[in-house]
C-alpha cells in the first residue's frame, strides 16, 4: 500500500527563489546595503516578534485588521508590520545609550496578512534608513537622503529614473489658506491618485467632496504648475498665499533642491512634483518618491520623508527624523516580470575543480590555491565520466574548469578550461588563480 504523501507547498503571499533568481535577488540587496553603509548608516536588526502592546501602540484600520497577532503563553504577541514602529521602540528603549544622529539601516522582513495579489506579498522585505535627531534635525539631511537614492539606482542601472519631492507644509500653508483645513486628508488622498485616475477624475472627485468650483481651478492649478525646478519654486514665491507654514514649506523646498545639487545629483533626475502628498497623517516636511521612468506603471520603487517625531508613543522627548524604504521583495518581481532584470547563473563558484582518477591531496591544494585568492571554488567529487562533470559546470554556468589527472600532478599544473571559448591551456598550479582572474578581464 503507497504511503499517503504531503504536498510540498507554501503559502500563497510568499516569495521563493531558485538559487539563479535568488543569487540575483542578493546582489541587489547587497548593492542597497552597501550604498547605506557608504554613507554612514548602521545596521540593526530587530525582532520579527514584538509585543503586541508596544507594536500597535500607533496601529488602527486596515493596519491592525493586516498585523498577525497570536498568543503563546501569557504573552500577546505580533509580527512586525513595517520597520519604522519598531525602530522608534528601539531608539525610544535605548535613547540614553545611542549617538544623535541616530542613522540606521534595517533590511528584514515583515509581515502583513493583506490579500495576497499581483506584486503584493503577505511576507516581504524592506530595505529602510531613517536618520533620527534629538530636538533637531538638520535641513542638509533632507538633501542627504535623495542622494542616497540616487546613488542606488544609478548603481543599480535600472534605467533611468526620477525622484520626486514636495513638501507637507507646502501642501497644507496652500489648502489653509483656501479654508480647507478641514477636508485636507480627504482632498490630498484623491491628488495622490491623479497618476491613477487622471485630471478629470480628480476634478469629479473634488466635486462630490463638496469643494468649490473657485478653489478647485486654484488646486489643479496649484498641482499643474510647471518648468524647472527653480522655476516651481518662482511660481510658489509668485502665489498670492499669505501663510506661514506655506511661505516655511517653499524655502525648505528651494534649500533641499539646493543642497541635491551640492550633493552632485543630476538635475535630470530629480523634479519638484506637487501631487505628491503621502503619508497623510505621518510626514511633516520633504517627501519623495522615486519612479523608475520607463516603468512608470510600476509605482514608486523608493518613497519616504521627513516626520516630527518618531518616538511620541513611547516617550515625550521629541526625536525628529527623515527616511526612506525600499520594498524589494515586490520591487524584484516586478521587475523581473517586466524583463528589466534577469538571472545570468545558477552558481556563485567562478572555478570547478575535477580531479580524474586521484587522490584528494593534489585536488584540494588546486582549490584551496584559488579560494585563497578570493576566487569562489568549489570541488567535483562524484566517481563520475568527464562528460557529466563538464554537464554539471555548464548547467550552473561556472565559467572555469579545473582539471587534473595524473599527468597534471606529475608536473605540477592543472588544465584550465574556459567554459565559455573553450580554450584549455596548461597552468602551474601556483599559477592558477592570476590565470584565472588574467581571463576573467579579457
């Protein structure tokens, strides 16, 4: 009688790779948390676990009704959601033992029990910095960040793209100033979706809210403004709109555009968008969104932006900061879906050493020669024909073989072969790995 089997299957709302997507997926994650390191940013890793007390301190909605939340024991528990509430947990515990500013990276992985759909995962990673101050935060900062993004993307070589900022005070000087403070949620989440819907859509939209015909030819107008940056900035300067934190709004904008430059961002990557109005009841100065230009259908690969006070659940100090997060999990498949990235090896060894027919002294002193060097090496073992072991290094796309007999341990050399010309030549054995790395650059 057969035995009764398990499928081998995951969760649908999870990500898994075969090692030539996963090789691919961690040179990308690698290239952003080197980028983070290159400009000073520390890492921290804090627990998937939380208590569910501290972890939804701020939590409400759809949020809450997303987090996975258990008991074990006495304990309420969660899965973290996102890494920010965690981060401001852990600057808030630790305040007294951490140097302001407080810069920091963390690349892990969250959870959120959401609907699992196209791009969209239930377990996913988010690749954050956040700079915190203590009181204060300098305004120089919020032109580090986009040069931070800058720097991944161009390294990255996705295509080109646009980092789009705005400023929250801007946004609510300008809807104070027309009378609508009261409806400024309301009206900002229906400008945030005019990629989406389009002009006339919000214009509707604007309408069923109630909004006066006047101030909405002031709103599209406003949103519609274009030319340079510098001349965005004009037209603010121009608007007849007598309100403090608008006219606070327009300077930090114009200072941060100022400092993007010094910080060497190329003008034809960054534009002043006034649609731009995330983080609702979060940020309160510069915010960004970055959109890869080809694939705009994508949505923003890299958002973030300047918050009052990151810690106010916790403790009544007040710690400002600026940030940004990368969702590389959905970023990577739809790029990969879309074609923009491809997987090129199913293997990370650059050299594959096949000893025929001898012993093991002479073939790992071969490997061990070349790992040494920093070349990546690994050892065929099996008692195997030449023709599977070739088929093996081919199948994973190792662009060297290593081969050795008895001819080649009695006069000290191996037999290189290029996997990719097919040339094979007789090496020194103390000469294996400058070989190999002379034609790794021709």
């Amino acid at each position: 009688m057969a035995e009764n089997k398990i499928k081998p299957r995951i969760l649908t709302g999870f990500m898994e790779l075969l090692p030539a997507d996963q090789i691919l997926f961690n040179k990308i994650y690698d290239t952003i948390r080197q980028v983070y390191e290159s400009f000073g940013f520390l890492p921290l890793d804090t627990p998937v676990i939380e208590l569910s007390e501290v972890l939804l301190a701020k939590a409400g909605g759809e949020t809450e009704k997303q987090i996975y939340r258990f008991t074990k024991g006495d304990n309420d528990l969660a899965l973290r959601f996102d890494l920010t509430v965690p981060l401001a947990r852990y600057v808030a515990q630790h305040s007294g033992e951490l140097t302001f500013p407080f810069k920091r990276y963390q690349m892990s992985k969250v959870y959120r029990g959401e609907r699992p759909q196209k791009g969209r995962f239930r377990e996913f990673y988010q690749c954050d910095i956040d700079i915190i101050g203590n009181e204060e935060l300098s305004l120089v900062y919020d032109g580090e960040i986009p040069a931070v993004i800058y720097s991944i993307f161009r390294r990255l070589n996705f295509g080109k793209f646009t980092i789009r900022l705005n400023n929250r005070k801007v946004l609510n000087g300008f809807f104070g100033a027309l009378g609508l403070s009261e409806s400024i949620t309301d009206i900002l989440r229906i400008i945030d979706k005019i990629d989406k819907i389009g002009r006339e859509n919000v214009i509707s939209e604007l309408e069923k809210l109630g909004t006066e015909g006047d101030k909405i030819s002031r709103i599209m107008d406003f949103i519609s403004v274009s030319g340079t940056n510098s001349e965005k900035i004009n037209a603010l300067k121009a608007m007849d709109i007598d309100d403090e934190k608008f006219a606070q709004g327009v300077d930090e904008l114009e200072r941060v555009t100022g400092y993007m430059r010094d910080f060497g961002i190329d003008e034809d990557y960054f534009e002043i968008d006034f649609t731009i109005a995330r983080g609702l009841d979060y940020y309160t100065g510069t915010v960004y969104e970055t959109v890869l230009d080809d694939y705009r259908n994508l949505g923003s690969v890299c958002s973030g932006g300047r918050y009052d006070n990151l810690t106010e659940y916790y403790t009544s100090a007040k710690l400002p900061g600026i940030g940004i997060s990368i969702g590389l999990t959905r970023l990577f498949s739809q790029l990969k879906e879309a074609g923009i990235i491809k997987a090129e090896s199913s293997s990370l060894v650059k050299a594959l050493v096949i000893p025929m027919g001898i012993d093991m002294e002479y073939t790992l002193k071969a490997a061990g020669n070349i790992r040494n060097a920093g070349i990546p090496v690994d050892v065929y073992y099996a008692e195997k024909g030449m023709k599977a072991k070739m088929k093996y290094a081919n199948k994973l796309g190792i662009p060297f073989a290593v081969i050795i007999g008895e001819d080649e341990v009695k006069s000290n050399t191996v037999m290189l072969k290029n996997m990719i010309s097919g040339e094979q030549k007789a090496v020194a054995l103390d000469n294996i790995a400058e070989e190999i790395k002379t034609q790794e650059r021709m």
